[in-house]
C-alpha cells in the first residue's frame, strides 16, 4: 500500500479488531464506517498497478487494478456495508470481525496480480466463512461447518497444486492480464491449468462439487449467510472470468447448474436450502457464460453477478428475518405470516421479482444478456435450458417460498416485524434491484466492455411477461402437488459421505490387525521400551539422589534448629557469655595465625 492507493480488503480485515475494543453507538458506528470506507476506497481508484512487494525473488502485486475488477470491489464492498447495517442489533463481536475478515479476503481475491497473494486471500475466505456457520453454536451448523471446511480444504490444495506446477513450467507466479485487459495471460490444457480450474469449480459449487453449498449455507448464522451469498462463489465466477473465458466445456456445466439447482429447489422444503439450490442454478448461467466467452457473455455475467449478490442478499435476509422471528425455517410449518410482517413480505418480494428477471427489476436486464449470448451463438439447446431454468426460478423462489412462507395454510405464528436495522439493510438492497432494473444504465457504464445491450424492447418485455404468466398459472394449477414435504432430499454429497463410511468400515479391520501385528511391535521395540526403560532409570536417580539430598538437608536443618534452640535460652547473660567466648576465640586465631 501506498498513500495513492490504499487496499480495501486490508482495510476491513485490520479494521475488524477494531470492533470488539468498542461499545455502543461507537461500535455500530465503525462497523459502518469500516465498509463504508472500503466502498469509497474502490470508487476513487484508478485503473493501474499498485501495492508491489518483491518476495523470494517473486514480484507479488496486491493492486491490479482495471475495469473487472473494480465493478467487482464495487459490488463486495456494497454488499458489506449492506450486511452490517443488517448485523447492527448482533452483539456477537466474533460474527462482525469474521464477517469483515470474509468480505476483506474476497476483496484481496478481487485485486490480487499474482498466484501467491491470490492464494492467501482465497484460503483466508475459507477459514473465516466457515466461522460464520460455526459460530450458530448448535450441533447441526458445526457438523456441516466441518464438511464445508473440509472441501475447502480439499479445493485448496488442488489450487496450490496447480499454482506449483504453473510455477515449476514458467518461474513466475504473476497473474498478467492479456491486451484488453480482461483475461489472464495463461496457458490453455495442461495440468496446472486443470488443477487450477478445478480448484475454481468447487468454490463455484459446480455439481458434482457443489452440495456443500445449501448444506452450509441453511446453517449459518442468520447474518451470516448474507454474506455467504456473496462472496465465495462470486470471486469463484470472478476467476473463471480471468482465466477460463471462452472454455467449451464451461457452457454444458453452466447449462446443467442452472437446472440442477431448480430442480432440487423443487424438492426442497427448507426455506433458506431452497434459496441456496437457487445460488447454484443463477451461478449456472454466469458460468455458461464465461463458457461462452463473447463480450456480450462476459458483460452478461458481470452484470448477472452484480445484480445476484444484491436480490440473493436480499432473499436471505427475508427470509433470515423470519428464522430470527419465528424460530422455523421448513416451510411446511410457516404460514399466515403475512398478517404480522408484511413489510418484511414486500422487500422479500421485491428480491423475488428480481431473481425471477421481472421487468423493472434488476434481473430482467442482467440474466438475459447471458440468455441473449447463447442465442447469438446458436447455442439453442443452451439457450432453452436456460430459458426453462428461468421460468422455474419464479416457480419457486417467487412463487412457491413466499406462497407457503407468508400466505398457505395459517400455522398460527403471529411473529413481529424484525428490528429495524434488518428491515433498513432490506430496503437499501430493494432500493438498489428497482433502480438497476429501471435505470441499468447505472451498472452498464461500469462493464468490462462497451454494452450496447438493450434489454427493454417489445419482444423481450412481451415474452418474458408470457413466460412468467403461464408459470403461474401452472402454479395455481398444480398447487396442491406442490405442498412441501418434511423429507431429506439426497444430493452428491451422499456418495462420497456414504462412501467414506463404507471405505472407513471396509479398512476397519485389517488396520486393527496391522496395528496390533506390525505396528503394534514396532511402537513397542522403538517407543514404548525406551520410554519406559528411560523411566526406571530416573526413577532410581530420583530415589537415590534427590531423596537422599533433600532428606540430608532436612535433617541437617533439623539439627542446627535444636542447636540453635539451646543457644537461644532468653537469658541475657548467657548472651554476654556466648560473645566473651567468640571474641576470645577470634583474639587467639588473630595472634596464631601470622
């Protein structure tokens, strides 16, 4: 850092510690002014390159700054300031110093010029995200927390793998971006490519990679899994932005996402699960479209980006505020709750409107430029699977959650509006998806490339609206099929969770036996004899010289105390007597010794 160019991730995660050392207003107040600042920071920056250190011989670059990243910063640094005017009524400091930390590191990410800063800010995103569902402190949130971690952990290494062997092939660790500035300079196919691609696909939550997500996400912290939403997989879709434009194979993956996640919110009866399925199927068209790598496709899935964290943010906060309120997540237990929350139901369904790419809302103007790109490209079956994947968006997020969450079947809960700081952050996030979906102006000026796009012609507008009203009359329709059900719905994760049980049952036994054959011999003949052996001999060593030379002491103190004892008669003439006789003996060495 320098005084022209301060780091806004360095900022929140230093500033962090701040907030525990102080009370009241003063701490609400910093942590506004934390993120606060950070946004301000990252409007004033300039395109350029700053925060160069020389490491080991490696120029590591903490400020790359251009186009990409900025709207990105924009975005992350919007989204903090957004969740802690929602966390204001949390007294846990743990949860604002994590969540400060987490929107920090995504921020490194966004900036980072060169694998190893890039790397630190990516695993320090990691270690302080699954803190945020730790710290709900119950026994189902530290279990998922623990497999959330663990396929971190996992992806973490396989990036480092791929950062090593991108090293061991090139000598340099510098991230530099191609000609137009968007793209990393790296080299196609390999396996450090391939590595490192991985690596992005599961912070992605690409299936099969992807169940970590809903299974972490409905466990969080309700403030918390705000900012879950929009960091881990967004600064996923940034990097795949930089380094994996215009790859086949993303396209087909994004495709599949985009469904994968709708159907299982189908099945889903977990409010906040069903909305972290929908994370996965809008992450599905932003990676289809860096798949299909035109700058209509990148813009696309910028701007789609943008505008997801925002209404996604806004749908768990909507629906944090009734876990917060009622103490219920299924939905198959909530109901008539728009009686006592209808403002919370209004905001909530503001973000519905959005996610479902409603006209006037900010998702209209963003999902389709990636739709649009599949259907520049005649990409047709990608262009209908998104198109479908749209359509079951507004069934269930704008349709079927609010339907049994707020109206349906009355479940008798007559549960307050939630503290005002909540329905503050709420409205700031709506305010924000209408004037993008009114005005997308705003965010077009700030795409990575020049955006032409025109999102409200007759066409689009007349077919988006026909497609949204024929789903919900086949909502209305079908309403009494689609009643959630209390039921577990089973995804990839039950393969490898079932798998290393049965892995760790199938070894059980011969590792038992191995343990007390071979190795239990080698433990006893290199440990345990030694150790024991090493102990009998200070054993003795205590027994025969420390308790000889204590006790020898003891007594010898004992001794001189009855000496001592008969000397001290309290006779004042036995005194006089005892110095007479020493300064005799002291007179007589004085004359003998010469």
């Amino acid at each position: 850092m320098s005084v022209e160019w301060v780091h806004p991730g360095i900022l929140l995660i230093l500033g962090a510690w701040i907030i525990p050392f102080l009370r009241g207003r003063v701490k609400r107040a910093a942590m506004l002014i934390l993120p606060g600042a950070a946004l301000v920071d990252c409007v004033l920056m300039t395109p350029g390159t700053y925060g160069v250190v020389n490491f080991l011989g490696q120029e590591l670059v903490f400020g790359r700054v251009d186009s990409l990243s900025l709207i990105f910063s924009y975005i992350f640094s919007l989204i903090a300031f957004i969740g802690m005017v929602y966390a204001l009524h949390v007294e846990d400091d743990s949860q604002h110093v994590t969540a400060l930390t987490y929107a920090g590191g995504a921020l490194g990410v966004t900036f980072a010029g060169d694998f190893l800063s890039f790397y630190i800010f990516w695993e320090l995103m990691a270690v302080s995200s699954v803190l945020l569902v730790w710290l709900r402190r119950e026994p189902a949130a530290v279990a998922a927390g623990f497999r959330y971690l663990l396929v971190h952990l996992v992806g973490g290494l396989i990036f480092l793998a791929g950062i090593v062997v991108h090293w061991s092939q090139t000598q340099s660790l510098a991230l530099n971006p191609v000609a137009d500035g968007t793209a990393w300079d790296l080299t196609l196919g390999g396996a450090a490519w391939g590595l490192i691609l991985v690596a992005f696909l599961i912070n992605a939550a690409v299936p099969p990679l992807g169940a970590w997500l809903p299974d972490a996400y409905a466990e969080g912290t309700v403030t918390g899994a705000v900012f879950m939403t929009a960091f881990t997989t967004k600064s996923a879709v940034y990097a795949l932005i930089r380094g994996f434009a215009d790859t086949e194979l993303l396209i087909w993956l994004g495709a599949a996402m985009a469904i994968y996640g709708v159907v299982y919110a189908v099945l889903e009866n977990d409010a906040r699960r069903l909305l972290a399925y929908h994370i996965i199927s809008q992450v599905g068209y932003m990676v289809c479209g860096v798949g299909i790598g035109t700058r209509l496709a990148i813009n696309g899935v910028t701007a789609h980006a943008f505008a997801h964290i925002l209404y996604k943010a806004l749908l768990f906060m909507g629906a944090g505020a009734v876990l917060q309120m009622t103490r219920r997540r299924k939905l198959s237990e909530m109901g008539g709750l728009y009686k006592t929350m209808p403002i919370t139901l209004g905001l909530y369904m503001i973000g519905a409107f959005a996610i479902s790419a409603v006209p006037l809302f900010s998702g209209f103007v963003s999902k389709s430029m990636v739709i649009s790109a599949a259907g520049e490209e005649h990409l047709m079956a990608i262009f209908l699977m998104l198109t479908l994947a749209s359509a079951g968006t507004f069934l269930h997020t704008g349709l079927k959650l609010p339907y049994y969450m707020f109206f349906g079947k009355d479940s008798g809960t007559r549960a307050a509006e939630p503290p005002r700081n909540m329905l503050l952050a709420m409205g700031l996030a709506a305010v924000a998806c209408v004037l993008i979906g009114i005005f997308p102006g705003i965010l077009y000026t700030h795409l990575p490339y020049a955006a032409d796009y025109l999102p409200y012609t007759l066409a689009h507008v007349m077919s988006t609206l026909s497609m949204l009203a024929f789903t919900a009359l086949g909502f209305f329709l079908l309403l009494k099929h689609l009643d959630p059900e209390p039921k577990v719905s089973l995804d990839t994760d039950w393969f490898y969770r079932r798998g290393s049980s049965r892995f760790l049952t199938l070894v059980q036994g011969p590792l038992a036996r191995l343990e007390r054959g071979f190795v239990g011999e080698i433990c006893e003949f290199l440990i345990q004899r030694p150790v024991l052996g090493a102990a009998a001999v200070l054993r003795k060593l205590d027994s025969l010289v420390v308790d000889s030379a204590i006790i020898g002491v003891g007594r010898s103190t004992q001794t001189l105390s009855q000496l001592l004892k008969t000397v001290m008669s309290g006779h004042t003439q036995h005194y006089g007597l005892i110095m007479a006789v020493g300064f005799l003996v002291l007179l007589v060495l004085a004359i003998l010794i010469p």
